[in-house]
C-alpha cells in the first residue's frame, strides 16, 4: 500500500512538474505584418516605378501594373509614394498592422502641366498651319485655331501663330470675301470648309489678330483684319443686333447669339457708332437688371442665362459688376469623369450635369483679372486632375472638353470622345490663365462713355 501511494506521488509531482515546464516556455510569435497597394495617375493610369517608401532609406518599386507590396513589417511604418516631377495624395499612410489596397494618386507638377500642354500644342499644328481642334480627329474649328495663336503668341513663338494666320490670309478671296463672305466654322485637316459661318469665330479670329499686331507691331495681316471687320460690320441688324451668320446653304441665320455679339464689340476697333448701337440692343434685349448679368436666351425661361456670357462679359467690358463671377456659382457641379476621378467645375447651363473644362478655364481667367487667385487657383487644381497625357505625341498633355458626356448648352448631348479626347480649348484656357493673360485686353479700353455703361445702372 505504501509503495502504491509513493508511486502515485511521485507520478503526480512528476506530471506537475512537466506541466509547469510547458506553461512556462514561451510560444514562438510572429509579429511582422503586409502592407500593399496601388499607384495611379488622377488620370487614372497605373504608374510603374514609383519608389514607395518605408522607411528613410528602405523602398519598393510598383510593378507595370502599379501595385506594390511590402512584407515582414514590424512596429508602426509611414508610408510614401516618390516620382520625379509628380506629388501624391495622400502625402503619406500611417500603418501597424496588415493592410491592403492603399492607394497613392500622382499629380504632375504645374510647371510640368504648363510644358506638357504647350508640347500638346506645338504637335497639334498640321503642315498647312491649321491645329486640329482634338486629336486624331480631322476636324478644325476656327475659334479654335484663334485660340492656338495666342497659345503660341504666349510663349513668344510667332512663327507658329503665323502660319495659322497665313492659312486664312491665303483664303481671304476664295472665302472670307467669296458670296455670302466669312470663314466657315469648321473644315476638315486639308483646310476645306464644311459649315456654316457663324460671326463669332470670325470675331476670335479678328481678335487673336488684334494681340498679334499688338505684340509684334506688325501690319502684315492688316487686308485680313479689314475685311474680317467689314464682314462682321455688315451683319449688324436695323436694332442694332447682330445676325448669327449664315449657314452651310448660304442663307442667313436671322437669330443673335449673345457670345457672338459681344465678341464682335471687342475684336471691333474703338468705339464707334457700331458699338453703340450694339450696346443700345444689349441693354433693352438682353440686359436682366434683377440679375445683373447679361441674357443668352431670353424666350427660355430653362436657357436664359449661358455660363460663358459671365466671364466674356466681365473680360470685355470696363466697370463690369465683378457679380458676374459669383453669380456663375448656379453653374457649379461636381461629376465623375472618364478616368474616374471627380471634378468640381463649371458646367454650360444651369442643368449642372458635365464639368465643362473651357468654361472652367475661362472662370480661371476672369478670377485672375478680378484678383481672385484663391478661386483661380481652386479652378485650375480641379482642372488638372483630369489632365491626360497624349496617345499620339510625346511628352505631350492636355484636358479633354468636358468631363463626362452630359448636355451642351441646352439639352443637346455631347459628342462621342468629348470627355476623352485632348482638344484645345480647355488647354487654351487652362494656360490663359496660368499667365493671368485675358485675350480680350487689347480691345477692352474703347473709352466708353459712363452714361452708355447701362451695367452699372
């Protein structure tokens, strides 16, 4: 019996010593953890090569699809995306624990934007002079192309803004003064037109016109100035409006556009009997003493106002109500663009449903003349998160010209690729207003007498 109790003694402090020895021996533990992600431009494009950073000195490299990964972490890591010329958001991600799908998008730097745009530009001429209005789309505007020259002009390259300028001093019999006169709105890459000839373009034309002359002193282009002034003179109506044109068969178009006639006020020289009677018109059919703003529309109660009359009216007119530019605020809209990323901008009407990039560019410009730089800086930042790079030219960007594929100006749709396609007015604008550079200057000091200034009423 007692050697029955000794072994079970002994049996029992031997099980509690060894179990005593396992509960004390501590369990190997693992405490590195994974963090991983992805790097896209605000375009939307994967971006290989980015160093991601861990710690001071330690990186990886995105792969071609933009992802990266990083194992065997211990304690709390800061983490950060590095490119050459381009800034991220976040600017940094915080981790100590295992996580996936941290994202880092890149945004060129402006200077890089500025460079990349004008590189978009010098490519985008043709041998003929004419700069398609987007690419690879064998389709050229006239307002478009007066908006290239002073592009050109900006930077001081003369030669490329006149050879735009020598393309239509070559058409000035063959067109601008051929049968019903004026340049068409549009042609194809060759130069041959196909459209109608609406006044406004010709007045951009006559006004990129005007900043050539005034930079250079140059007379070179005085015929074409002449008889774009004459041509536009001669569609000022009995009331003091002007007609719209004339469309592709040759016949009038009896309607008055407001962007139009205020154009032609300002590309017009000095201040004339054809710009009082024009004023006198303005006023009575298309000033809204309530809004203080002038209509683009006034028979439709939905269209009566048109966002680009807002900008172009304060950039024309001396002692303009600085109101224009607030009360453009109806036309603000937040949207998803093609490549992803919402943008806040202006849109064509008070329907709010596409970012219009030349708009919002023209905004920049009038904020920047006002010496509103909070709000032209805002505008010029949302722009450049749509910013894309070419598919056709090297080290070349540009905006396309809206967001997304709302409505123009009333409830018609936008075109196929107007939200993917680089086209040169929204660029145009952008760098207008990079150098604070309003293209109506020239043409803005007509010493209007202050009883003829019915906005200031």
């Amino acid at each position: 019996m007692k050697c029955l109790l000794f072994k079970l003694t002994l049996s029992f402090l031997l099980f509690s010593c060894a179990d005593e020895e396992e509960s004390t021996t501590p369990e190997p533990v693992n405490n590195t953890y994974a963090a991983s992600g992805r790097v896209t431009d605000n375009m939307g494009k994967v971006m290989e090569g980015v160093q991601i950073y861990y710690t001071l000195t330690d990186w990886v490299l995105t792969d071609s699809l933009g992802y990266w990964s990083i194992n065997d972490l211990l304690d709390e890591h800061t983490i950060t995306a590095n490119f050459s010329n381009y800034t991220f958001t976040p600017s940094k991600i915080s981790v100590k624990d295992s996580v996936k799908n941290l994202v880092f998008i890149g945004t060129r730097t402006n200077i890089d934007v500025e460079k990349e745009v004008f590189n978009w530009f010098d490519n985008q001429q043709l041998a003929n002079g004419l700069c398609e209005s987007a690419e690879n789309g064998n389709f050229v505007s006239l307002y478009d192309n007066a908006l290239a020259a002073m592009v050109f002009m900006l930077k001081d390259d003369f030669t490329k803004a006149e050879k735009i300028f020598d393309f239509f001093d070559g058409q000035i019999a063959a067109e601008l003064t051929h049968g019903v006169g004026g340049f068409a709105q549009f042609r194809d890459a060759n130069g041959t037109p196909n459209n109608h000839r609406w006044m406004g373009d010709n007045a951009w034309l006559l006004i990129a016109l005007n900043n050539y002359k005034s930079r250079t002193g140059k007379n070179t282009y005085d015929q074409l100035a002449a008889a774009l002034s004459h041509w536009l003179i001669s569609l000022q109506d009995t009331d003091g409006g002007i007609f719209a044109g004339y469309d592709a068969g040759g016949d009038l178009i009896d309607n008055k556009v407001t962007e139009g006639m205020i154009d032609a006020f300002n590309a017009i020289d000095g201040y004339t009997d054809f710009h009082v009677e024009l004023l006198n018109y303005l006023e009575l059919d298309r000033w809204d003493p309530v809004d203080k703003n002038l209509m683009a529309w006034p028979t439709n109660p939905r269209y009566i106002f048109a966002m680009d009359v807002h900008p172009w009216s304060y950039l024309i007119f001396e002692d303009y109500p600085v109101s224009a530019l607030t009360s453009a605020d109806r036309y603000i809209t937040t949207q998803t663009a093609a490549n992803g990323v919402q943008i806040t901008g202006y849109c064509f009407d008070e329907d709010k449903d596409a970012v219009w990039l030349e708009g919002t560019g023209q905004m920049a410009v009038a904020f920047a003349i006002a010496g509103m730089e909070q709000e032209k800086d805002r505008f010029l930042g949302e722009m450049e998160k749509v910013m894309m790079l070419s598919t056709t030219h090297p080290n070349s960007a540009g905006f396309p010209y809206a967001s997304n594929r709302g409505t123009h100006y009333g409830a018609e749709r936008l075109w196929e690729g107007a939200d993917t396609d680089i086209a040169i007015s929204g660029g145009a604008w952008y760098l207008f207003a990079k150098y604070d550079f309003n293209p109506f200057a020239i043409g803005r000091d007509k010493m209007i007498p202050s009883e003829h200034k019915f906005w200031l009423n």
